[in-house]
C-alpha cells in the first residue's frame, strides 16, 4: 500500500479543493474499484443484455462464492509473503511464488468441486464449464494482489476494467439461450484476459527469475499459519447465514440440483453490501494519509533506540490518532446508513419492494457494523496481532451461524439478516476493546517480540528496562 499512501499524500499536500476531491475519488477507485466494476459488469449483461439464463446466472453467483471462500485460504498468507519479500527487496522471487501459490489453489479448488459434484449430478458440459470459471476467478483473486502490490494502481484498476470489458463482450458473442455453455464461458474468457493483464503488469513490475513457480512460501506456513485461516474464516462468516436460508424449506429454492437462492434475501442483502463503499474509502485515506504517519514515528523510535520517554509520547500520539480516525470513519459511514434507512422506510429507494424493506433495514445495519469489523480486523492484522485476529473470527462465524438457526426457527421472516447484523455487531465490540488494548501495552509487545543479544543466563525484564530508561529520560 506504500504506492497509494504516497500519491495520496502527494494530492493532499497541493491544498487545492479539487486536488482533495480527486483524492477521495482516487481512494474510492482502489478500495472499490474491482468491486464496482464487476458489479456493473453483471448488472450490464444481465440487464441490458438481458441474459438470463438460468445455468449461466447460477455459474455466476457460485463461481463467485466458491472462488471467494476458497481465495480466503490463501490471499491473506499471499499478501502477507508478498509484503516480507518486498521488505527484504527480493522482487524477482514474488510472481514465481504467487504462481506456486496458484497451482496449490487451483489443485485445493478441484478437489473441492469433485466433491460437491459428487454428489449433484449433472451434465458434463455444466461441470466443466463452472468449475473452469471458478477457477478463472480464483486465478483472478490471487494474481491480482500481486499486481496491487506494485505502484501501478491505475493499471490495476485498469486490469478489472479490461476484463468487464471483454466478459461482457465474450458473453454475448458465443452464448444463446439454446447454448447457455458459451455464456459461461465467454465471462470466463473474459476474466482469462483480466488475469493476463494482471499477470504481465505484475511481471513488468516486479521481474521474475528463471523459475515460473517456486514452492519456497510453503516454508513459512508455520510461520504465518494464521493467515491462512483468517481470510477463509472471515468469508465463512460473511456467507453463513446466506448458506442456512438458502437451505431453509420456507425461504430457500433449488432451480437446479444442489445450487440453492433465497432471491426475497439475496436481492435486499446484495444492496446493503453496495452501501459500505464509504468506509472502504475512509479507511484507505485516513490509513494511508494520517494515521500512517504517526504510525511510522512509532516504529522508526523503536528502529533508532529512542529513549522510553520520547517512545510513549509517539505511541500515545498513535493511540490518539488511531481512535479519531476510526471514530471518523464510523460517523461517516453511521450519517450514510441513517440517510439510506431514513429512505427506506419513506418508501424512497428503488427496486424495493414492501417485501424487501424489513431485510433491508437490517441488511443496511448489519452490512455498516461488517465494514467497521473488517476495519478493526484489518488494523490488528496491521499490528500484527494475527491470533487475535483469527479468534475474532472464529466467534463472529460461530454467531452467525447459530444465530442464523434460532433466528430462523423461531422469527421466521421478520428475523431475515438478523444474525448477521448481531454477529458483526457483537465482533465488532469486541474487536475494538482488543485492539485498544493491545495498543496500550504496545510496547512491552514489540519488546518481547525482539530478540535480544543477551548471553545464556541472563534475563532483562520489560519492567526493568521501562525504570532504567524513566529514570534516563
């Protein structure tokens, strides 16, 4: 995020109105861009298009939870690889490893996918058809936190804008409502040529030695474990609850074997997601521009041995500023959830529906406390703090999930989002005390994790240290 933070920065720094708006406008491209593109890129084909049919819309919707939920293994330790081999400047070794990291993921997805058609039957046209679009999306996912790793960001957002582009395009071209395979694959040509994009800018960024692939990350799966479950856990529990209501008898269908929807819980849902692009945005600026900065005087006083004094000041300078910047963001994205409530129950949003407005007014809360909860669990990650992180986790996708079962069995139809509000709510509590917390006792944290050049015998203890440097200050 180095890259983004500095030409952030350097818009910031030209004082000017439009320069700010520029900005934001910027910051809103990189945390959403990809999101809003592939959102439009469905809406095009599917409304103006007019495709709709019905094993081409349920590719889509599937191809995106599987490779989303799959990615999650593997993204989070992927960006995590990917930061360490920048620090260290060994850039040649990061695509042969993001593609090491591929072929594992494509293999892990295939494994998965027998399975599942293992037990819904269906025609071999469809089985190879959506498992090679699952695949492409999660080649997508994975090579593209490659290529947002390097300074390149326009042609990154470029890269989405290329594959809505030609998916939109292929779609059309090979498929018909008598040939619903080349629907599918036309999208996934076109998310092929987005993955290329990605690819090559990766490559022109970062080079590459004589190894296409190299297996070297698997070494430090011990290390940083963690990570590996925290972005699978964290989909899981976004997606729980959509998972026991598509199951439900009363609100749940199955148009074809084993591929399930609730559409009067999808729909409403889908645009309470669409609302926390405001967040995205706030925290890549207030990140990436102030809260970075003090972020840095805090680290660069541990690197050059200040002394306790003048390190406590730089951390309680951090501390204050990471809680403004949280509280800003929150009161932001609080006045834009209000608003889209307020319009809500006024009757005033289109495409809902008297049906959808119960879902939605939850949808709307639950869809603000998930962005604050990524937040807060994106800032531990930023720390370090990875167990902390994966517990967090652990427990929102433990709520959800049985939240989801009670609610349903008990509230029926008025209870439709319930468990995913209250889940994220609850996480997001609760990840907040944690991370303050720990920030408090953050340097007695950093202390432990050095290690120190001491001789076998000799112990220094943090309070020791903490006197000794009062006393010198």
């Amino acid at each position: 995020m180095a890259g983004i933070g500095f030409r952030l920065n350097k818009m910031f720094h030209q004082g000017g109105v439009s320069t700010d708006l520029l900005a934001i406008a910027y910051s809103v491209v990189v945390s959403s861009g990809p999101w809003i593109i592939t959102t439009l890129t469905l809406w095009i084909i599917l409304s103006f298009l007019k495709i709709s049919n019905i094993y081409f819309n349920i590719s889509i919707v599937y191809s995106f939870v599987f490779s989303i939920i799959i990615s999650g293994l593997f993204i989070m330790f992927e960006s995590r690889r990917i930061s360490d081999l920048i620090y260290s400047k060994k850039y040649k070794k990061i695509l042969p490893e993001v593609m090491g990291i591929l072929i594992f993921a494509t293999l892990f997805a295939i494994f998965i996918l027998y399975i599942f058609f293992s037990f819904y039957k269906h025609e071999g046209w469809f089985v190879l058809s959506f498992s090679y679009l699952v695949v492409s999306l999660l080649a997508l996912w994975i090579i593209s936190i490659a290529s947002m790793s390097t300074n390149a960001i326009n042609w990154y957002i470029m890269g989405y804008i290329i594959m809505g582009f030609f998916s939109i395009i292929f779609s059309k071209y090979f498929g018909s409502e008598k040939n619903p395979l080349g629907y599918i694959l036309g999208y996934a040509f076109g998310v092929n040529i987005g993955t290329f994009v990605h690819y090559i800018l990766a490559l022109l960024y970062f080079g590459t030695d004589l190894n296409l692939t190299s297996f070297e990350w698997i070494k430090e799966i011990k290390k940083y474990w963690h990570n590996i479950l925290i972005g699978f856990t964290y989909y899981l529990a976004l997606w729980i609850d959509d998972f026991i209501i598509w199951h439900s008898k009363e609100f749940g269908e199955m148009p074809i074997n084993g591929f399930y929807f609730s559409f009067i819980y999808d729909s409403p849902m889908f645009i309470a997601y669409l609302t926390i692009i405001p967040t995205a945005t706030m925290f890549i600026l207030v990140l990436e521009t102030r809260f970075y900065k003090t972020y840095k005087f805090f680290y660069d006083s541990l690197i050059e041995g200040y002394n306790y004094y003048e390190i406590n000041i730089r951390k309680e300078n951090m501390e204050k500023e990471l809680k403004f910047d949280i509280n800003l963001t929150i009161r932001v994205q609080a006045i834009i959830t209000f608003i889209l409530l307020l319009l809500n129950e006024l009757n005033m949003l289109p495409f809902i529906s008297e049906v959808f407005k119960p879902i939605l007014r939850l949808g709307l809360i639950g869809a603000m406390m998930n962005s604050f909860y990524l937040m807060i669990m994106l800032l531990l990650l930023y720390f370090d703090f990875r167990k902390e992180a994966l517990y967090l986790n652990i427990s929102v996708l433990l709520i959800n999930l049985l939240l989801s079962i009670i609610f349903l069995n008990k509230f029926g139809y008025y209870s439709l989002g319930a468990s995913y509000t209250f889940a994220f709510t609850i996480g997001t509590f609760i990840g907040y005390k944690i991370l303050i917390s720990k920030i408090k006792d953050l340097i007695k944290t950093e202390y432990y994790r050095q290690k120190l050049a001491v001789e076998d015998g000799y112990y220094l203890y943090y309070k020791d240290i903490k006197n000794l440097m009062e006393e010198k200050s």
